[in-house]
C-alpha cells in the first residue's frame, strides 16, 4: 500500500472482502480511482493521479517520492502503464525491455530507474542512481540491475560511472563534469587532520555545499577549521553551491582550470 492508494489484492490481503471495500466506497473513507484501485481522501495526490490515469507513479516522480535527489526541470507527472492495460502508451514512461504488471502505486526504486533512463540527461540520471546508492549502502549496483531486470548495454555503460560514495547529486554531476573536462577525481578522500572531502584534484580539495549545510552554524564553524587545516596542510580549497554546479558551471570549469593551467593543483614533494 503506498501514499494511501491500494489495489483490490492489497486491500484483500490486509483483511478486507469484497463487501467491506463497497462499504468503505458508500461510506466515503474509500474512492474508488479505477477498476481495482482505490484511494483514501488523504491519499498522495500525485501518485492517485497516475493509478487514476490507468498506471502507476514511476520514473522521475517516483524516485521524488523515494526521497532520492531530483534535479530541476522535471515537474511533470511521470506514470508507467500496465502491461495489462489498454492505454495509450505515448502517454505514459517505459523502461527497457517489455512492460511489468503495475502491482503498487509507486514502482519501487529500480523500476523507477529503468523509466527514467529514458526520460533524463545521463549525468542527471547517474546522479539519481547515485543518489539511490547512497541512501542504501546495501545495495550494490549489480543488485540494483538483477532488480530492474532487463539492462541493455547503453544502461550498464552509465551505471559504470556512478558512485555510491557520492554524498550529493552536485557531488556526482561536479565529478562527471570535472573527468569528462579531462581531469582526475578522487571522490570523498580522507585528507589528514582535515577529515573526509567530497573530491580531490591533485591539491585541489572541493567541497559541494548543500544551502542546508551552509545554513547550519555547527557546520558554519566547523567547515572553516577544516579550510584552516587544510591550508596548513598545504591544500588548496574550493567551495562551491547548488547554484554554481547547476546554474553557473562555466564559471566553475573556467577557475578549476586556471589553478591547473599555472600547476597550482599539483602535489609535490
């Protein structure tokens, strides 16, 4: 049962018969969405949409509701059709290989995944993947392929690049971003008496600053001793936010590549 939205089957294996399920209907704690679904008056509204729609919530919204980290510029409701089901199928997402049966409301994670693959930029989605990664340190990315199922070679390709490490989805596109511009990334080192950091280039430490993060005084303090530290240490810091990853990286390629243009970034004895 997922957002306050069930099937028949999942309200039958909680204990409630055909009779039960009309009266909750007449007695308005049910509404009925489609032929076998139902939803309560506090139900998601999102997710009701796509079982009202004839599918399930899957794709970019579903990995939203999992709480992974989206990227803007997908607001639109995502929803994947049943392979049982007689919809239009332009309107809604398909991951690779043939349509799943829709047996929840929210596809789990890597179903999810699969549909959005196709439907995101690559760096975008290998941020989500690492996003999910992160957040179940259990699962590993072999885990993840048995679970979507069908994994064609262009979808294994991208799941080479991503990283459970990375603690952000500004961590993953910063490094994307950074190897593809020809660099080396070290990704969450442990630099002495400085602690763990996001990524390493050469001396180059980076660290991607989350406005939650930056609004927290302990982390406020805490940061800056790390940055004195780190000088003492002879490294050189570079803070970047949300807004310069994703709304002004030009500028941030342009500094990375000034400090190794003059040699700055390279350690030496």
């Amino acid at each position: 049962m997922e957002r306050g939205v069930f099937s028949t089957a999942e309200l039958q294996r909680v204990g409630y018969d055909d009779w039960q399920i009309r009266k909750e209907i007449r007695d308005g704690r049910l509404i009925r969405l489609r032929a076998g679904w139902y939803a309560t008056a506090a139900a998601d509204r999102v997710v009701a949409e796509a079982v009202r729609r004839g599918g399930a919530l899957s794709c970019v919204s579903a990995l939203k509701c999992h709480g992974l980290w989206v990227p803007p510029g997908y607001d639109r409701v995502h929803a994947r059709a049943s392979k049982h089901g007689k919809h239009k199928r332009t309107l809604f997402c398909q991951g690779p290989g043939r349509a799943l049966p829709v047996l929840t409301a929210l596809d789990p994670i890597p179903i999810a995944l699969g549909c959005a693959a196709k439907c995101m930029t690559e760096e975008d989605w290998i941020a989500v993947c690492d996003s999910a990664l992160n957040k179940d340190r259990r699962v590993s990315i072999a885990e993840l392929q048995r679970e979507m199922g069908v994994v064609p070679a262009w979808l294994r390709d991208m799941m080479a690049k991503c990283d459970p490490r990375s603690q952000s989805g500004t961590e993953t596109l910063t490094r994307l971003r950074l190897r593809a511009a020809g660099f080396t990334v070290h990704v969450q080192p442990e630099i002495p008496d400085v602690g763990w950091v996001d990524l390493r280039v050469g001396r180059l430490l980076i660290e991607c600053d989350s406005e939650r993060h930056h609004t927290s005084l302990e982390n406020y303090r805490n940061d800056r001793r790390r940055d004195r530290n780190a000088l003492l240490g002879r490294w050189l810091t570079m803070r970047i936010t949300y807004d310069d990853v994703l709304y002004g990286w030009d500028d941030v390629l342009a500094d990375v590549r000034a400090i190794a243009r003059t040699g700055r970034h390279r350690i030496r004895p």
